[in-house]
C-alpha cells in the first residue's frame, strides 16, 4: 500500500472514494450504491473537520461516550451529517446512543432490541437499526449466531416493531473475510434486508464484491490509531 502518514486524512479520502468507485464497477454496481462509513474512533474532532470540510458526511463510532462528546459540537456545524455506531451497546447507554446516533449497527440481543424501541418511541428519533452478525461464531465477539438470525430478526419486526435495515459483520481477524462476507448477504437477502456494512480498511473492496452497501473504514483514512480498540 502506498498510504503514507506524511499524506492527509482528505487525500487518503480521496484514494479510498476511488477505490470503492472502481470496485463497485468492477461489481457491475450501481455508481453510489456503497457508503464510506470513515471510522473516526480514536480520532479528536480536530482530525476529524477536515474531512468534513471536504464534504464527507458519515461516520463511525465505535464508543458511544466518545461518539457523544466529539459529534455535539461536530454537528453544530455540519447538521446533516450521519453518525454510525458500530461498536457494542450496553443496555445502560441506550438512551445516549439513540440520541447521539443516526444508525445503530451493532444490535444483537433483546433486551437491547426492547430498549431501543421504546427509547426511538420516547425521543421521536428516526435511527437505523442493523443486527450484527457474528459470522465467524467467535466466543469473545458480539453479534447473533448466524443459526439464530432469521429468529432473532422477525423478534425485532414483530415484538419490538423495529425495522432492521441492515445486518453487519467484523469476520475473525485470522480468516478470508469472503465466506463471511457471502454469508452475510446470504442471511440479509432471506430475510428481506437490503443493507450490509461490511468491510474494514483492509477488505473492503472484496466486500463490495459480496453486495456491502457501507464499507467502514479507519486506518485507510485516518491513519494508525495510537491504541487498539475492541
Ligand atoms: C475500528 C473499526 C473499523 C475500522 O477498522 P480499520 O481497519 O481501521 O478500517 C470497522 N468496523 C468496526 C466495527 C471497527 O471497530
């Protein structure tokens, strides 16, 4: 790869926009049809404006404190900008998240689904809600059980009344992302489901390859993050 850390966050922008705009042709995809979620975790807002200022509009958070706290005043000056939260959820943050975010990516449990419910009701918000998919069945990762998935999503629809838009998946670190990937889509098209984040810096041109509509991507844009997150 030829990112550098002496290029910008916008110019490692632009090199991304491109590649996503080939790989979806490549695809045979409709031009536009993958949104770049830049994953700004880790990052001070003052990272972040610049590319804000070159016009990107979502991003992702994998932290609801610092989500909170980076995008109050962010969202100041740009109104229309869409926050995803794509880390995992505690029951005790629901209602900061369903304030602070435009799609929560990362639900995979009821009680969670339940609260997120009433909290939309509650606020008169609109959020996106996406399940996540633990497609690599990794005991320490959050997200549903591919087995258990069309269950837990019909759970969503006809309990709790949440429209799942989109599933997401993080496959394991040590695996071809593809199968994940493929499986993914597999479990979205059964159920009705019309968007897949899917695809991280280092795969996300493959992802689009398997149909994702939101790649998230860090470190391609960004630069190395000074510490890992979970
Ligand atoms: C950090 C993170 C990303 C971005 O990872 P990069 O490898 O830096 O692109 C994507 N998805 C989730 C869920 C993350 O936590």
């Amino acid at each position: 790869m030829s990112e550098t850390s002496s290029e910008s966050a916008v110019e490692r922008l632009g090199t991304v926009r491109e590649k996503i705009a080939a790989a979806t042709a490549q695809a045979d995809r409709p031009d536009g049809s993958v949104t770049l979620v830049a994953v700004s975790k880790t990052f001070p807002a003052e990272s972040v404006r610049p590319v804000l200022e070159a016009g990107h509009r979502t991003f992702g958070e994998n932290k609801v404190q610092e989500g909170t706290g980076k995008w109050s005043a962010l969202r100041a000056d740009f109104p229309d900008v869409r926050v995803h939260l794509i880390g995992p959820l505690q029951s005790n943050k629901v209602k900061e998240a369903v304030s602070a975010f435009d799609v929560i990516e990362t639900v995979d449990r009821d009680k969670i689904a339940r609260r997120i419910a009433s909290e939309i009701a509650d606020q008169g918000r609109a959020v996106d809600i996406f399940v996540q998919i633990n497609t690599g069945e990794e005991p320490q990762k959050a997200g549903v059980l591919p087995r258990e998935a069309d269950a837990f999503i019909a759970q969503c629809r006809e309990t709790h009344g949440l429209p799942v838009a989109g599933l997401m998946c993080i496959p394991p670190a040590d695996q071809e992302p593809a199968p994940h990937f493929a499986l993914l889509a597999k479990i979205a098209a059964r159920n009705d489901i019309d968007q897949l984040s899917m695809g991280m810096s280092a795969d996300y041109e493959i992802a689009i390859d398997f149909g994702a509509t939101f790649v998230r991507v860090g470190s391609a844009i960004f630069g190395p993050r000074d510490y890992p997150t979970a």
